[in-house]
C-alpha cells in the first residue's frame, strides 16, 4: 500500500518497519549515519524532519510531515480498503 508523505512522494507502507519523531538527539544521530552511509532518504523538500520512516532494508526515509499524519493516512487506506472489500 501506498502512502503519502507529504510534498508529492509516497512510501510502500509493507516494507516500513515503524515511523519515529526526529526531534530526540539519538535519532538526530540515527540519521546522520544513515545520511553518512548513503541509507537515508530524504523526502522534506528543504523543510525540517518531522518524523523518520525505518525501512525493512536498513534505509531511513525522512519526512517533513508528523507521524500522527501519516499514521492518519494509514488508517484511512486502511478502513477504506476493509469497507470495499464487504460490499
């Protein structure tokens, strides 16, 4: 499934492992290996990371939106899917 992560990109949510605030200092550090190694991601479009998406394949893909909204997102897909598959 595919969600939206603001600014025109999109994730495949079954390879996201989980969704992570940016703003507590280790995952600072997190991403700064991951962008030192060449496993991050970056999908902010110059604005400030908000969350982190960890992928299943070691990659880190940063988004300028709240987890909140992305889990909302999810959600939504998610119980539209259930409530087309009973008709």
């Amino acid at each position: 499934m595919l969600v939206n992560i603001g600014y025109g990109n999109v994730v495949n949510m079954d390879k996201v492992l989980s969704i992570i605030r940016a703003d507590a200092a280790p995952i600072k550090r997190m991403i700064q290996v991951a962008k030192d190694e060449n496993m991050a991601v970056d999908a902010t479009c110059g604005r400030k990371t908000k969350c982190v998406l960890v992928m299943d394949g070691g990659y880190l893909v940063l988004s300028a939106m709240l987890p909140e909204t992305i889990q909302n997102r999810v959600t939504e897909i998610t119980s539209t899917e259930r409530s087309g598959k009973n008709d």
